[in-house]
C-alpha cells in the first residue's frame, strides 16, 4: 500500500485529498474535510485516526470487506446454516437452497459483546501458547545439535589419541627388542670377524712356513712336516665350513597389524 492515501469520497468526485483519517461505517479513507461531514451526519459517522490503526489492521478490514471467492464483490449476506459472509453472487451459485440467509447487518448486531471474539482470543492465546513450547523445543534442538555434533568429534579424536598411543608403545617394544637383537647379533658377528682375522693370517703364515720349510728340511723332515700341517690344515677347513653361520636379525610382523590395516581401509 502506498503512503500516500487519498480520500475516497474526494477521489469520486476527481479531486486528490489526502486522507489521514478513515470513517468506519463507510469503511472508507476520508479526508478532513469529509471526516466533518461524516460526523454531522445523524447518527453521526465513526472516524478514526490512521494513527491508531496499524497498517495490519487496516488491510484485514478492507480485505474483509469482500466475499472470500468473489474478490470483486463485497459481502453483504450471511448463510447462518455455512457460519458464513457471502455475496450476492455466492447467494445464487452455492445458497439458493439455504434457509438462513440474513443481511450483515444483522448477522453482526452484538458482535462486540458476543462471545465470538472471546472465543477467537482465547483460540489465539491457545495456538500462542503452543507455538512459544515448539518454538522453545527447536531452540533445545538447536543447542542439543551443536552439543551431538562436538561430543562426537571429541569422541573422534579421543578414539585416534588412543590408537595414536598405542602404536608409539608398539612401535617403541618393537624398536627397544629389534635394539637389543641387532646388539647380540653385532657382537656375534665382530667374534667370527676376530677368529676368521685370525685364522686367515694363521693360514698366510702356513703358506710362507711351507716355502721356508722347502728351503730348510731334507725331504724326510719335509714329509713329516708337511703331514703334521695336513692334519691341522684339515682342521681348518672343516671348522670354516661349518662354523661360518649367516645371522639375521629376526622380525616377524604381527599378523594382527596386516589384519587391522584391511580393517581400517574397509571403515
Ligand atoms: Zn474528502
Ligand atoms: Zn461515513
Ligand atoms: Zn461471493
Ligand atoms: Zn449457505
């Protein structure tokens, strides 16, 4: 609706007045002018200030004034039998047959003290009621779902906290027994490194022995000397087959983990 509101009576007779005040039993804008003359007449005109009428108002009532399926037409009768405002229109098309057809007028004599506008406020007040608890029951939602929302991320993150914790044990039982291992394995192979030095400079030492053997002995002390070497030598060479053993470290996964990685990939 515009602002500006012009005077209906002035606006049929072509001229623009603006309105500020509104006669109710024209149900029509008035300006000051006619406002006076509405209230001479006998009985005298009701005029109200557009000030002390809220712009909600003021539509319900005009819109009020026509038939709810004639919009052109306004409602002049009332079908007590359908507890309803019709228009003339609707009196032929859908009342013809309706026993109890009275003018408005007389359908709305005592309105003001009837109990139809009690009971619409107390059905308000009721509905009021019922949308202020709703209303206070998805404010609840609201805060509850924020609340769900962080528990289950706090409840996330605890869960990975735990697993993160357990694989630094894991992985810190494993690293200090893997430590431990490589230890006993390391002295082990620096013992065979130390006896295979040594007997590796051992058999240099025969090869020479043998050569400076050759040069000193007569052939019998050269034999004797030489078998005696034989059986020593073949000494050795048994020990080097069977004493040089390879040493790994030993780790053999938990068949568990490569279960729990399929797991965690199929979440
Ligand atoms: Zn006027
Ligand atoms: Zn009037
Ligand atoms: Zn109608
Ligand atoms: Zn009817």
């Amino acid at each position: 609706m515009s602002n500006e509101k012009l005077c209906a009576g002035c606006l049929r007779d072509n001229e623009e007045n603006i309105a500020e005040t509104w006669c109710s039993n024209c149900s029509e804008l008035v300006c000051k002018f006619c406002a006076k003359v509405h209230r001479r007449f006998d009985p005298p005109h009701k005029i109200v200030q557009l000030n002390d009428l809220s712009e909600n108002n003021f539509s319900l009532i005009e819109s009020s004034k026509y038939c709810g399926t004639h919009s052109d037409q306004k409602s002049v009768l009332f079908c007590s039998q359908h507890d309803q405002s019709i228009c003339d229109l609707c009196l032929s098309d859908d009342h013809a047959n309706c026993k109890s057809i009275i003018s408005i007028e007389r359908a709305a004599k005592g309105a003001k003290e009837g109990t139809a506008a009690d009971d619409l406020e107390k059905r308000l007040k009721d509905i009021g009621t019922v949308a202020r608890t709703s209303l206070k029951e998805v404010k609840t939602n609201v805060d509850s779902l924020v609340k769900q929302k962080s528990d289950i991320l706090q409840m996330v993150s605890t869960v990975r906290k735990e697993i993160e914790k357990r694989l630094d044990e894991l992985e810190q039982d494993i690293t200090e027994e893997i430590e431990k291992q490589y230890n006993t394995c390391q002295q082990r192979v620096m013992e065979q490194k130390i006896v295979m030095e040594k007997q590796e400079k051992e058999l240099m030492d025969r090869n020479s022995d043998i050569n400076s053997l050759k040069l000193c002995t007569n052939d019998i002390q050269f034999f004797q000397t030489i078998k005696t070497l034989d059986v020593s030598t073949h000494q050795y060479e048994t020990e080097m087959t069977t004493k040089i053993t390879r040493i790994s470290l030993e780790y053999e996964p938990n068949e568990e983990i490569s279960k729990l990685l399929a797991a965690l990939k199929s979440f």
